[in-house]
C-alpha cells in the first residue's frame, strides 16, 4: 500500500516548516538518502532525504507552502508493483497502517514470479514492519528482522538498517540506532488569551499586523523560558583596551600578507575560551536533575539575521589560533545570514557571547541561553577619563561587560573569578597566543 512521507523534525526545536521546493517530481524514482525537498526549519533551510526507495507517487503539499505541521503527510511513495491508481481519493493510510499492510502485502522484486517473504514476527508475536526490499536482503543475508532497529518513519525496517545490521555480523544483529526523537520543543508564549485585548486597544489607531515565523516563534520561546525559569543574577567589570587595540594594530600589519584581519571580537572569543579552561568549574551546563560540566570550551557567538538570531557555537575554541578562530568565525557569520547552517553549528557549547558594542552599545545585560551556564553581554570602547598607576588622569579606551550567570550552575565567588580571567586575558593580550 502507499506509504505517506511525513513533514520531518528537523531541530529539535521544530513544530512547522515551509516546504521552500521539490527536487523530485512525481513518477521520479527515489532510493534511501536521495534528498527529495529543501525544507526551511525555524533557523534554517534544510535539505530533506528519502529514508526508503520507490516510485513519488503524489505530491500532497506545494512547494512555497508555510506552516506545515510536522508529521503531516507531505507526499506519497509508492513501492515495487504499485501505481498512482493505488492512491485512493481519500486519505492514503496512516504511516502505521500502511507499514503493517506494505509488510503484509509487498509485490514481488521482479517479474511477478518470486513470492515475497512472510512479514516478520517479534518473539512476543508482535509484526515486524519493513520494506520488500529489507526483507528481501535480510531473508539473503540471514538476518533476523525481529532483532534489527528501523529508522524509517515510524520504525519501519528500510534497506539500511539491513546493512548495518549485517556489517556487525556474526554479533546479534542491530542496525543503527534510530534518530533520537526530538526532545520537547519549546512552546510558544500563550498570548492568544489577550490578542483580542491588545487588537481592540489600538482598533483605531493605524498598524501592520506581522505574522510570526518559525525562527521569531522559537525566539519569544525560549527567551521567554530563560527569563522564567533560569535564576539571573549579573557580574560587570570595566576593561582597558589600548594594550588589545596596540596588539592587534601590530599583529593585523603582519597578518596583511595572508590577507588576516583579526577584529576586537575574535580576541573576546578567544579570551573566553581560555578562561574557561582556568576556571573549569565555570565550564558547565545545565541539566535539569544535575550539572554537566564539558572539557573544551565550545563558545557560542551571537549573530544577528534578518528577524532573529543565531548563536553558532565554535568548537575546541581553546585550542585554535586567534586567525583560525577569525577565520571559522566569518564563515559561520556568514552562513547564519544566509540561513544555511547545520543544527551541530548552533547547538551545543557552555558559554555565550553577545557583542553590541559594534553598534554602539555601552552596556547591557543579555539573557543566557539555556542550558548554558553563562553569557558575556559586551559593550563598546569608549575613551574615557581613568586613574593611572602613578595617581594620574589619563584617557583610556575602556569596554564595559556583563556576565550573566545561571545561579544553579555558577555562584557569585565562582562567576566572578570567570569574569577575573576573561579581563586578564583582554588587558594581556600577548597571553592569548601561549
């Protein structure tokens, strides 16, 4: 029976997504790992594969379609021996029902003339849903499909998780763990129960109604949650510049040949990855029921995109060189804007920073982004009149920043020797290249 292809969680944060274009069209034939659609996500525009092979049957949504909720049957594929007829007017059959009636009732491999394989029965007699295909190859390969794992939708069995399964043999055989399930997404505020209140207030005054996407949605979400269930407090300290300002003047000239431009940024970046590995105990997340504290330190960066934002996370940031950083930095920025970044590049890291300085700034205090332990909120250089060591006034190039700091992962004393180190890394520049 038809199989329906369902809109997919491609975040974790994913609730709805635009179907941006098809790369298949009906009657294409389509084999497991083909990327069949270009799907946008709330924070990015994702390529789409097939997890089973067969013939595009129907395209149920259009392209350019927005709000399309996950697990909505987007298309239907058809399997070996079946036609666009088989797809009735009405609904095609839920994943479940025809996964148990694919199973059951396959069409042969070629021919007409080879009987397909019995479904497959658990040890609890349970069926065992999978494709033609993958009985087919485990019936050749001798493979149990009651031991396997499926990573089709719905865990059906496809092609594979066969070969997986086989590659492990003579050990039972188990396929590649299925995707994790999206964790529970984050809900948007409820604010349908004084729209009507707030609409009604301005009814005669003139506005532009402006529809949430899935990136502004998953934005008031989560800040939302940061602000209502994370315990705040913040950490602010001045610092002097011009030894950075001088250091990176003098190391930009000897960058030029290799056309490397460091900006203040990328010292912050760096600065805080080694502090973080100075203080390790700051170098942590949380967990719910306990804290995780991480090794490296993967610092997020702050970027701002066209209605929302991204924190890209740099990897391993403590081991890298100020032009590396600079470097993975830029293209990561860039991407962002784009909208073309992978999940691994904006999950994860301990620590993050916000930069509004480039915009002029003084000082701020930014709201961390759970689970993370901490966020620097960084201002802009301003000269300002300041007390010499030998009692003298004199003007110097000073940044404010903030540390905000999740209370039930960092303590004050412990907040503030992080911040300690990040300011004797930005005063000492020369120290960030040991």
């Amino acid at each position: 029976m038809p199989i329906e292809i369902l809109m997919p969680a491609l975040s974790p944060t994913m609730e709805e997504g635009t179907l941006a274009k098809w790369l298949v069209k009906e009657g294409d034939v389509v084999a497991s790992g083909d990327v069949i659609a270009e799907i946008e996500t709330d924070k990015a525009t994702m390529e789409f594969e097939a997890v089973d092979e067969g013939t595009m049957g129907r395209i149920l949504v259009a392209e350019g379609t927005a709000e399309v909720k996950v697990n909505t049957p987007i298309a239907v594929l058809l399997e070996e021996g079946e036609s666009a007829s088989d797809i009735t007017d009405g609904p095609v059959a839920t994943a479940p029902q025809a996964q148990a009636t694919a199973a059951a009732e396959a069409a042969p491999a070629s021919g007409g003339s080879e009987k397909a394989a019995p479904p497959a029965q658990a040890k609890d007699g349970a069926r065992v849903f999978a494709s033609p295909l993958a009985r087919r190859l485990a019936e050749q390969k001798g493979l149990d499909l009651a031991q396997i794992t499926g990573s089709g939708p719905r865990g059906r069995i496809v092609k594979a998780d066969v070969e997986a399964a086989g590659a492990q043999s003579p050990q039972p055989a188990v396929a590649a763990a299925a995707p994790a399930a999206p964790g529970p997404s984050a809900q948007a505020p409820q604010i349908a129960a004084s729209a009507d209140a707030v609409l009604k207030t301005y009814a005669d005054r003139p506005h532009t109604e402006i529809a949430l996407d899935g990136m502004r949605r998953t934005v008031a979400a989560r800040l939302t949650e940061a602000k209502q269930t994370i315990p705040h407090f913040y950490l602010r300290r001045d610092i002097r510049l011009d030894a950075l300002l001088a250091f990176r003047t003098q190391i930009n000239a000897q960058l030029a040949p290799r056309g490397v431009k460091l900006s203040v940024n990328d010292f912050i970046i760096k600065a805080c990855a080694d502090a973080l590995q100075q203080v390790p105990a700051a170098n942590a997340v949380w967990a719910g029921d306990r804290i995780l504290q991480l090794t490296p330190s993967d610092v997020a960066v702050a970027v701002a995109v066209e209605g929302g934002l991204y924190t890209p996370v740099l990897k391993d940031a403590h081991q890298k060189s100020l032009s590396a950083l600079s470097a993975e930095m830029k293209d990561l920025a860039s991407r962002a804007r784009d909208r073309k970044l992978a999940p691994h590049e904006y999950q994860g890291g301990s620590f993050a920073i916000s930069n509004l300085g480039m915009f002029g700034i003084e000082n701020f205090d930014a709201v961390i982004n759970p689970p993370h332990g901490a966020i620097l909120a960084v201002g802009a250089g301003i000269k300002k009149p300041v007390v010499s060591e030998d009692n003298q006034i004199t003007v110097a190039t000073v940044m404010s920043v903030t540390l905000s700091v999740d209370h039930r992962v960092i303590d004050g004393a412990l907040g503030a020797d992080l911040l300690k180190a990040i300011v004797d890394g930005l005063e000492n520049p020369l120290a960030l290249l040991a």
